[in-house]
C-alpha cells in the first residue's frame, strides 16, 4: 500500500505544480521552474553537460579534502613519470609534480576566474543594455556609442593588449577579459528591452503610476536576465579559453599554482617525449567548454518564449 500511496502523493504534487491556474505566485513559480526542469532532463546531451559540470564544481569543492598529493610540491626524482605509475596516476610534469593533484587545484583557480568574470560583466551589461533601450534619447546614444567603441576590438587582442599594461596576476586577468566582454551582454539587454518595453502589462504599470525606475528594476531587468544568463552559460567555454589563453602566456595566474593554461604551457617543450603534460590539462579545459556550450543550448531552449510551458 505504501508504494501505491507514494505514487499517488507524487502524482498530486506534479498536478500541483502543472496546475493551469495556480492560486499563489509561489505555486506559479514552482509550476514554471518544474516545467523548465522538466525540459532541461528531457534532453540527454543537455543533461550530459550538467553532470560534467556539477562533478567539476564537487571536485573543485572538496579538492582540498580529498587525499591527493600536494599540487607544489616538486620531487625531481619523479620528474615526467607516466599516466599509471604507482602513486602518480596520470603522471607528473617536468619538475616531479602530480598532475592529477594539479588539475584537480587548478579546476578551482580556473573556475573561479570564469566565475568571476562572468558575475563582473552580467550586471555591466545588464544594467547598460536596460538603460538605453528603456530610457532612449541620448542615453541611449551614448550608451550604444561607448558600446561600439569596446566592440571595435578584437575581444582577444584588447585583453592581452590590457593583461601585459596591468602585468600579470588574477586580477588583473579578470579584468582584462571582464573590459572585453560585457558590450555583447549591453547589446542583447537593449535588444530584449525594446521588446518589453511596449508590451502592454508595463503601459499598465505606467498608468497605475510606476515610476520609471521602477518599470526598469521590477519588471525590465528580470524580464531580460533570462536571455543574459544563457548568454553568459554559452560565454563560459570562451571566458575559460581566454583564462588559458592568458595562462598559457604568463599574463594569468603565476606559477606555481596549478592553473590549467599555465600547465598547457609548461608542458610545450616536452610535448613529444612527455605528451601528457599538456595534452591532459588541454583535455580538461575541452571538455569544461563542450560541458558548457552543452548546457547553454539546453538553457536556451528551455527560456525560448516560442516554446510553451
């Protein structure tokens, strides 16, 4: 009887959350949240990229705790073992490193830039685009001018041009790709703004006397986040190139810590006798970006207004 009950109390709880007229806003946004959930797992390939990246942010979580070798610590001994040698499973690097050590560190530095840069240029970007697409006039000209002006330059060039002026560090390198990368976030805010904005719930906010700002804080800016978010999820996988890219230079994150483009680097002059130096922190910054670009085109068919609920 209990299996019978359960199934029963499931069934309820799912008619609850797709009922087509909810009684409180709660309900409607559990019903709405169920329904994207629901279209997200229906597609395995999306599914296959979030488990990649959940298991990366555990790893990158509890890396300090699990029982690995410390990332720095150098044994010239050991020096380019290979992957399956005892106590070194995927081998070391030139100076006697563990490599799994390394990689499972440096997922928390390379993440963390990602992060980091991404929770820096979302808010930019959102906050330019909303204004000049709800306020127009010259603040909308202004705005889109300077917008142009950072377009203007290759994303990539401006942000070494900018690491080498700042110098090195992780700073520094968040900065340099956090100038390049917010006047496409500025663009799609403006762009989805111009459709919200005449649509007929905000004329009746404005009648019902909303102020401006409110308009653009309460109903604008969350309207436009959705479109942002799965922008960024899809920017994620070339932000984390361009912190390897950086790495891989000199100009991110300085050694010795375990970051990934660092590692690629490191590994250059033996790539032929000692290909796993840099062909495995390289597999893991493939796959982090496929996982990513996996899950953005998921994201953005489940926020796809053109698909029902």
């Amino acid at each position: 009887m209990k299996p019978a009950a359960d199934t029963l109390a499931s069934a309820g709880r799912r008619a609850w959350l797709l009922s087509a007229e909810p009684a409180s806003r709660a309900q409607a946004m559990l019903g709405q949240a169920y329904r994207r959930w629901r279209r997200l797992a229906a597609n395995p390939v999306t599914l296959c990229g979030l488990v990649v990246l959940a298991l990366l942010a555990l790893v990158a979580l509890i890396g300090p705790l699990l029982p690995l070798q410390d990332p720095l610590r150098q044994v010239l001994a050991d020096r380019l073992l290979p992957p399956g040698s005892p106590g070194h499973w995927l081998g070391t690097d030139e100076l006697g490193r563990d490599i799994l050590s390394r990689l499972v560190h440096g997922a928390r530095l390379t993440l963390a830039i990602a992060v980091l840069v991404v929770l820096v240029v979302v808010p930019i970007g959102l906050l330019i685009g909303t204004a000049a697409g709800f306020f127009g006039g010259w603040v909308d000209r202004v705005l889109m001018r300077l917008t142009d002006i950072a377009l203007a330059f290759p994303k990539i060039v401006l942000a070494l041009a900018l690491a080498a002026a700042l110098g090195p560090g992780v700073f520094n390198a968040v900065l340099a790709i956090s100038v390049t990368a917010w006047p496409a976030y500025a663009r799609l805010a403006r762009a989805e703004t111009l459709r919200h904005a005449r649509a007929d719930f905000i004329h009746a906010a404005r009648m019902q006397g909303a102020s401006r700002l409110r308009l653009l804080l309460r109903y604008i800016v969350p309207l436009c986040a959705s479109s942002v978010i799965v922008r960024a999820t899809l920017d994620m996988a070339g932000i984390i190139l361009s912190v390897a890219g950086l790495g891989f230079l000199g100009l991110g994150a300085q050694p010795p810590s375990p970051e990934w483009g660092y590692m690629v680097a490191s590994g250059r002059n033996v790539l032929l006798d000692a290909w796993w130096v840099s062909t495995l922190p390289g597999l893991a910054i493939l796959i982090v970006s496929l996982a990513f670009n996996l899950l953005g085109d998921g994201l953005r068919d489940v926020f796809d207004p053109r698909h029902g609920d």
